[in-house]
C-alpha cells in the first residue's frame, strides 16, 4: 500500500526531496544476516546526484545510517532502518512552481489529489525518494547473492534516438558498466551518448532513454500465479520509478511481430534439468522464472523539468511563460540504472521468501 | 498475494482450465450496488472461445452466476461470488505435455515451482481463468461508470508487423471496436490483420500483437505514491495476463527517444481546472491521473501452443519433437481485449475506493 | 482484509446464511498435499447443525465438496476451493426482524453500515458462515499434522455458572471431548450443562459459555513481533467468531491478580532444549510459541434470538414486544468447539509458512 | 505483516530498547491535516518511564520529532515518519540474561525465533517499542476527535485483588483519571493499589492488574464482517501490547454466566436513531460499532523481571539462580494506560478509513 512494498519482505519508504531526511524499514529480513553500511554505500554512491558532468549539480553525499534493527554487523530480527539525510536542499529554488505547474511533472497531480505541495523540488514525486530504494535494495540483493549467488546487472541501452548494441549479458558486469559515465558497456555508444547528453544539457533540454536488465542465477519456480507473477511483480516495481513509461522482457514488444515458430524458447539439456536454447522469454514463462536469465527493459521519458521557457498555463489557467530553476539531470538513465538494481532486488528478495514460505 | 488482486476492493479468483468451473470472490464492494448477471455476460461473450473463425475452436458459452452477495439484484455489502462452469474439457487432448513440456508455455516452470501439473491443458496458466477477471471486471466497470461516468475502451493497435493508425480516442466505443472481428477499428488494417491470422492458423503457427486501451473521465487524483501509482498498478495488472510481454502508457517506449520540450504536455485551462494541450504522458503524472484520458498499451506475444512440429526435448532431456494438439488461438489479441479492459476496470476501482479513503 | 485472514496461508470465506451454499478459497497451500473430502468431513459434521437435541433443529448435512485446486487427491498449487450447500433454509421465518432489529443481534448494525439486510437469519452475520472456516481449518490442521505433528483439542470448560474442572491437556483427545454432546470432557459437569441448556431451551431463552483450547508440538519461534505475534493472531481470530466476547491465554485474567514471583514459569532442561516447569504462560511469551502446550479461553455470550417475548422498539423508535421465529441454538458452545479448532489451525498454518519464509 | 498495523491507514515502527532511537511511519493519513509535535507529546508523556516512584526509574524525556510528511504544521499526505530518541540506555545492565533467559521474558523465545538476542533490554520486545505506538495513536487520535468527535479514555480497573468500582463512563475524561498515580479514577480504590505497588516493588517482586477503555461518539457501522470486525481488531491490537494476557468487551467473560433474556440490550429511540437501553455488548453488536460507548478490558499479567531471586536453569538446562538488574516496572498498568488508548485509535482510524472508502 502505497509507501509500502512486498508481502512478506516489505519495505516501507519515507522522507521529502527538501526535508531532513529519506529513509526506508525493511521488514522480514533473516536474522543473523551479517549487514553493515558499507555493504550498502557502493549503490547509493552510483545514484547520488552530482557525480559526473552529466548528472545534477545538487550534491549530497549520501550517506546511509542502520539506526535499527542491526547490532554487532548482524540482523536481530527487527526492522531494519536505514536513513539518508539531506545536505544540499534549496527549497528556494522552487518559487516558480508556486505561480504554476511545471508541465509533465507531477506539481499538477500531487494539488489535485493532496491540496497541498511540498514546499520544495518534488517532495515524494522527486528522484530524491529513490535513494532510500537503493538502500534497501542493496539490502535484498546482499540477501540474494549470499544465499542463492544472483546477480544483477543493469545498464543503459539508449539514450534519445542512440542504441546501443546488446552486451553478452551472461558476462556483463557492474565494473563493465560504469567504465563510462554513461553506463553504457559499449564505448563507442557511450560516448554519442554523453556527447548527446552534453548538447541537450546546455540546451536547457532533457532527453529519454532505455536501461535493460539482466538478472542471472535465479532458481526456476519463483513467482506466484497470477497475481504475483514475476512479470507483474517488476513491472509493477519498474513503473514505480519516477519518470518510467513503459516496462517489458524477453523480446517485449518486439515478440509481437513474430511467430510463434520462431519465438518459442526449445528446450535443451543444461546440467541436470532443462534449459532453453534461446530465451526470447527472458526467463520467465507463465510468470514463473524458468532458470535462465531474466532480461527486461524501462523505457524512461526526458525529465520534465529543463531549463528553457514553456508556455504553460498557471494555477488559475492563465497563459504564461515557464522557465526552472532547481538542479536536475538532462538524462535520468545513468543514475537510474542502481535504482532499477534495487527495485529488482526487492522484488527477487519477497520472491525468494515466498517460495520459502510454500515448501 | 497470489491469487487476489487489490488492496481495497479485492478479487481472489480460483479454479482450472479443464475443472468443474472458474470464479472469483470480490470483497469490498459497496451494499446496495445494483448488480444481476446479464450486466456481466456480454464482456464474457466479448472474450469467450469459438466466438470467431479467428480464435479457438473451444466451444464455451462462459454464462455466469452470482452465488453469493446479491439479493435481489442489489449487493448486501458481504463478498460477491461469480462461477463459470467449464462445459467443453478435453483433457484427454494434452497427453503430449506429459512426455515433453511446450516450449515457451508454464509446463516447465509450472513443474518446477509445484512439482505437479494439472492433468490438462494449463491449469491455471490457461487464459481461461481470465474468464473470472472478465467477470469481475464487469462488475467494477458498472462502478465506474455508475460513479464516476468512466469509460473504458480498448481495441488491437497490431498483429504481427501490421500496425494500425490511431483511432480517435476521445470518442472511441465498443460499438466501433466489434465492428471488425478482429477489434481494431481501422477497417482496412482490420482486413489484413484477419487475413494475417487466418493464414497463420492454416500454417499452424501463431503470431503476437498489441492492444492499446482508453480509459476516459478518470477524475485527476487517483494513484499512490510510491508504490500503488496507477502506472504502476496498471502495468502489474496487465503483465499479470497470459502472453504479456510488455506494458507501456503515454507515449511510452517512443518518448525514450524524445526531448523534455518536445515531450512536455503544457497546461491549458479546460472548464474549471486545467488539462493538458497535448497528451504525451497518458493520462499519468507522478503516477497519478490528470483527469486527461488515460491511454496504455499491453504487448502480447505469439502463442506458444502451435500445431507445427517442434525440435525440443523432453522432461529428461532426450531431444524430440513435439507437435501439439489442444485447441487453441492463433492471436490471443482479438480476446485479449475484454481481458484488458477487465484488469484496467479493477485497478481503477481499487484506487477509487482508497482515494475515498483518504478525504 | 475482510472476508479474508492471514498473510501467507490465506483464506477468503462467502456465502450467506440463506442463499445457495457458503464456501471457502485457500491460497498459499503448498502443492503435492493430499487433500480429499473426506479429510475435511469429520469436522463439519461436529459442527453441523441438527446433530443432538441441545442444537438448533436446522437440519443441514453440510457435505462439503472441493471445486478447485486438487486433482487425484493431491493440491496443485492453485487456490482449493471449498463449497458447502445450503439445504434447509427457510426465509420466510425471519419477517419479524422486517419490523424491529432483533436485540443484541447483528440486524441493526447490519442495517447502519450496509443499508440492507439480507432476507433471511443473519446472512453473513450467522454462525452458518463458519462452516467455510471449519472446512478450510481442516485443511490447516491436516498440514500442521503431517508435517509437524500438532495436534489441536477444544472443549467445554463452563456453561452458565457451571465450571468444569481442567482436564489433562497433555492427554486431552477429541474423541474424549465427544464423548458427550456437550462436549465437555468431565462427565459429571457435561450432565450438569446438559440438563441447564435443556431447561434454557424449554424457556425459550438461552446461556453463553466458555470455550478452551490446546495446541500440542507447536515448535518454539512461531509468531511475528509486533503485531503477529501469535498471541494477538489467536486473539483476532477468535474474536471473529460469532458471540464471542473474550480471548485470554495462559492464566488470562486470572494472572492479573498474581505476582511475578509467582507467575513466572522457571525454565527446566527439557530433552535437548529447554521448557517451563509450569505453564502459566500458556505456551506463548513475547507472542512467540515457546514449545509448550499453547491453551486459551474464548468466551461466547449467551445467543441474541430467543423465544421469549422481548420488550424493545421497531425500526421506527416506537416500544413493541419481539418474539422470535427461526430455528437457533440456545447455547453455541458445543457447536464452536470446532469453530475454534478451525481458526487456531488458521493462525497457525500462516505462522508456520512465515516462519518458513524467514529462514 | 509482524512490524505494520492496518490495512489503509498503517503503522510501521522500528527501533530497540537500547538502540538510538524508536520510531514510527504512519501511511494513509489525508493530506492538509493539521499536525506539530505538541500535538503528541501529552500522551508520550502520560507513557514515558520516571514519571513516578511507582514507575521504573529508567529516565526518558521520550521527546517526539517529526521528520517526515509535515511541513508548516500540516501533512504533505506523503508518510509522517516520527520518532523518539533513546537517552538512558545501559545495555551493561543486562549481563545476567547472557547466561540464563528471565523466566516469563521473551528472552527464550526471540533466541528460539531469531538466534540472537538484543545485547540489551529486550530488544523489541520491551515495552520501550510502545512509546512509537503511542506516538502514532496520538496521530490517529486527532484525526478521530477532529473528525469524527470520538473520545477514548482509558483507566486501571485492578490491580493484584483490588478491583475499582466502574466509573461512569459517560463523562469520565484523562484530567479524572490522571488525578492519582496509578490512574484509575476512584480515590479509595486508587490509594490501596498505590501501596500494593510500593509494597510488591520493595519485596523486589511485581503485580498484575486490568486496563478498561472507553471509546465514545463512534459512528455506527465501523468494522468489516468477518475477519475485520472491529471486536476482533481490538483484541488483536491490545494482545500485541507487552505483558497482555486476555481482552473482552462488552459483559466479557461475565456474560457467559448470563441468559440471554437478561443480557440482550433492548432497543429504544434514541435522537433520530436507535440506541440501547443497557450496554451490555460494549458497543460492538455482530463485531460492528451500534452507536453506543465501546467498552474493553486489557488484562495485564506481572512483569517478568522480577529483582528476588529466581530458581530457573541457564542456557545449557543447568539449574541456577537469577536475579536481575535492570529498571523495571513493579506494574505496568498505569504507563499502560495511554498505551491501550493509542492502539484503541489506530484500530478506530483505520476502520473509519475503510468505512469511507466502501461508501
């Protein structure tokens, strides 16, 4: 519900972009897991803002805090809570959106259903909310690979109109990954990238991407008919970021073209069970994983907020001119490739203990 | 969990492909809501087999009953029961699956979470348990629309490469989209899609393909961050429908490819609040609605039941060939519809009762 | 939420009192469990109407019938449905609560919150929607059984003013407690109850009565602080149950006139772990079972519909006399014993399926 | 789900006894509600150890924070997150329970449960976890008395043997109840508990008592039939509560021993509306408010630790004596006191938010 997610590993959110803090509860985790903040600032490290000349300037370090739930490296049981608190806020950077709603972003939304704006960037539609996401999820996936070796690996395939070509994505590492800003693993892609990302920054633009995803070692029979396939599950993560418009695996939307002739994954000896041969499926059939890699894209729109003039409507429906303040990334994918890592931690993670739960 | 749907308004359904019957339990809907079978059955007759030379050759009437929470055409606030019996069961036709699983079909993944298969065609990985979605849906779509006037409409936009032209969705109906037995409202992309999908039937094969959806008169407010955002609930929804492969709203993937000041949706005074001038975001801001039509599309792959031989192996690994008997559809899109409109129809129900809520 | 208990090992009960049949769907049982009708007969027998002359005359057989999730006697992961027909219902003995809602009876309260009332005895406010849940406790109990070996016995302790002295619940078998109709394990004080709910029931009046329970090999380090530790499940679920009116565990409310000194339950050595040389506790401490017999108490107030003349007022507000058609029991106690076993075997069957998931 | 409560409005809390800090997310709580810190604070004070000799001398000043979800004195609608640093911790104090678990504590089960144990206190299983509830229940207080004009008063009704006389509770008000120490409203009742609870504090032993509540200008037709009925939400609330042994409600236990004829409440007019003549179902008919005050007790065993020695056996099942240090409550009923009333409002709240969402 809401600021909560999973059944039976669930994490709770909280905190505004401008106010003291972002943090998260974890609950459901094993006790007598080892966990201490170093496991879990590599991640947020790779989202916070201001780390290259192709993110926002606003700079937080970011720093997580376990203030519950851990003593000694080690779970109790308990929540855990970990906090991140703010440094770099400027809420008055954000006068203009008093007069009117910055177009395309959630200002509009946000009136309508609460009667009220956080006095400041986005308050919870910001991206600030998703470094309490990336600690958690750094959380699930300590969980993940400890006790079943699943990796996860995410990267930039497109930015604007620049795709990259698909990485061996049996091998693809996180090292791989951030050998560019961009986290594009193929140079000469990464490089139009940044440059792309350099013209629309000074431009006063944003522009959209793709980050792809490849989740390997999870075991065969994770998911829950029907409402909690593993499909549904991440799509239902994926979209919960800001700025997402569209969620799919396998061959996604490019399975529609095709035949079934062509699409369906045979079956072919691997080790002591069944594998596939290809897998178009990317790893999921009847929503279930199958053993093979899971694959899936996010399609992620320009961010809403850039710095040329808009001619918008204010509060009152009045025509005018709108032009931002405030620090914002002119392309969201190079930060948002640990945030969609984290959400598909969380989702893995409450897989894992359900199946758990059903032995 | 699992088998239910929703946080306020619930729906559990339950039961097998080739069983006694399929249903579904719906909790919190309110008292004294007028409700009687024949408000259910068309969108059941949109999505039943054998409607068509296009879909399976299964021949079901899928009529509906209410068996609990009605009386007298008006709900009592207790949870309201809806069955259909399963009429046309030939499990004597899936004795292949027992030798080898169907690639890209849950047979496999299906043993491996439940080590057991249903002794017929899918189980609950059928398409046939969304004839209990269909129902259910029906019944919060009378909500909706009683409530609210909304109005939800969805049509096929592709089957395989052939792609129609946008309809105007302001004033699409249902009317419009059966005029064609393949539901999309362009005639002429209508023609070739059937064309497309009868010859594919005639191969043995099978072919993927699209279906968008409109959901009109959402009222702006809807959706909770973080993680009930309609986006994302949309997006669990429908990739919780069999053969989805992807989700995307507004402009979705194509908006990866785009400029913040091309993509930006300006406001507009429109009666008494604002809208928006164009409509690039769907309907969704921050994952709540803007009170502009909300618009999604649902990617579905080729079926992965086909009657061409298959080179796979079976459940110990020896190589085979398997061709598959069962009845089965071509496209699943033409029957997909009602299927999409019924998961969109629970959604918005859900958010509807927890906006109520909170005021 | 509602209709439905637990978190993990889910039940969704429906059906009303007067209507076509109530019934039951459990999600979350693992697969590969034998389950037949037959399992489940012997409890709803216990607690079907008609079965002596302390009961009400209705006369139900209350064969229950699996529709879903089970092929060849054996679970397939899918929901279990549980359907219970209604046979003897007679609507037409309820027109007097048309006139005035019956006191102390769900009519009026029924009344504010749905605005309707079902035509017929309580609908869902009648003891007859238990027979879902003791079909579907069945269930839990048979997987608590077979794979950890509880054993679950409720009885009489007190009728009225009659007490009857504590059997040894280490030794406690149903079979003993059915030894009397009144399901009162010690003899001399079933005949005393027995002759008291005769006399109540020539009186056209009636008596409440206490219910007690043992759960037996309950392993130590169920229960999910804070708020599902065992003790506050048991208690929720209890209270569920129609004309309860309290919950305690251990020495309850007789603990609260003790000291510590006297009240605490020292630990012994007990085979390689360690137990409580007393069990004032009643099996729980921190609401996490400790490995000793779990035992508590649930309180059922005397049954609202009575015979006799009452003095109360119509819808209207005007005094009138009521006096009750229908067919009820004059004491609950010996029909809830399985009612109680049914819900402990529900709170424990979740528990157990989230301790799993923890591990 | 074990550290969460409710089901639209929800309370998660975190934090250990001896941990930095406990805590509190309240999710679901309208926007635009008025809210500061000063709101909260009487009842954390009401709660809060030291306050009097016959309390434990552990000093808290237990000062509330928000941090999240308000801004300007008013909620953001996003989550209110609040928490309560801890200031005398002395985690030294606990060495004894590293060689043998406190009879009756939650010692043994947490290390059954979980393997490890809070080098402190109890972890989450001291009462110290309430201080974030009370917190909490402040919130959902406010938006009740705003709201809905709903009041809840609680008080000691016994301690050890001394029972008090009922007040009447119609008028009764916290300034009544806080006029003596021990909380309970009737002077001569209230003196011999305080000298009871001196004399059981000097021998180094502790005494058990019960807690009553009432909870008046509840609307008629708040809690969901079957598992959410508002009698069974209370139960399991206050059975969550440490050192909680048993609830009722209405005549309790004492309605067993009662007929029917005399314990039914008979209706009469009442404004517009009906009311009851006698209250003897507390206000809850078929687990749904009736409109009449809701009345409950709480029984509180005795604290575990005790300072006399203890014949008990160590970890390994060797006999010894115990004798613990640490500060504790010789009695927790008075500090329980506000404790009850908090968990009383967020079950209250979170019907009353249900209730408005199936309108």
């Amino acid at each position: 519900m809401a600021n909560t997610w999973g059944s039976v590993f669930r994490v709770t959110t909280f905190g505004e972009s401008h106010g003291p803090m972002v943090g998260a509860v974890i609950d459901g985790l094993p006790a007598r897991f080892g966990l201490k903040e170093s496991d879990l600032q590599p991640q947020l490290d790779r989202r916070r803002p201001g780390q290259s000349d192709l993110t926002t300037p606003r700079q937080e370090t970011d720093t997580v805090q376990i203030i519950s739930g851990v003593e000694k490296g080690m779970t109790l049981g308990s929540p855990v809570t970990l906090v991140i608190r703010n440094r770099d806020t400027r809420p008055e950077d954000y006068g203009e959106m008093r007069s009117a709603p910055r177009p395309s972003h959630a200002d509009f939304t946000y009136m309508a259903k609460y009667g009220v704006l956080a006095s400041s960037g986005g308050g919870r539609a910001s991206a600030r909310e998703t470094a309490a996401r990336v600690a958690a999820g750094a959380v699930a996936e300590k969980f993940l690979r400890e006790r079943f070796g699943i990796e996860i690996v995410a990267w930039v395939q497109s930015v604007g109109e620049i795709v990259a070509p698909d990485p061996d994505v049996l091998k693809l590492t996180r090292q791989k990954v951030d050998k560019t800003l961009v986290r594009c693993p193929d140079k000469a892609a990464a490089e139009s990238m940044a440059t792309l990302i350099r013209a629309v920054r000074d431009d006063g633009d944003s522009v959209g991407g793709v980050v792809m995803c490849v989740c390997r070692n999870v075991p065969a029979g994770w998911g829950d008919p029907i409402f909690d396939k593993l499909s549904g599950s991440l799509a239902g993560a994926m979209m919960s970021i800001p700025a997402t418009r569209g969620f799919d695996f396998g061959l996604g939307f490019g399975s529609t073209r095709l035949r079934g002739s062509v699409h369906n994954d045979a079956f072919v000896k691997k080790g002591k069970t069944l594998g596939t041969r290809t897998n178009n499926s990317g790893g999921l059939q009847g929503g279930i994983s199958n053993g093979e890699p899971i694959l899936f894209r996010v399609a992620f729109k320009p961010p809403a907020t850039i710095g040329q003039a808009q001619s918008t409507a204010d509060w009152d429906g009045s025509a005018c001119q709108l032009k931002a303040r405030g620090r914002h990334d002119p392309c969201v994918v190079p930060r948002a490739v640990p945030v969609v890592e984290a959400m598909a931690a969380l989702v893995l993670a409450d897989a894992a203990m359900r199946a758990a739960s059903q032995q």
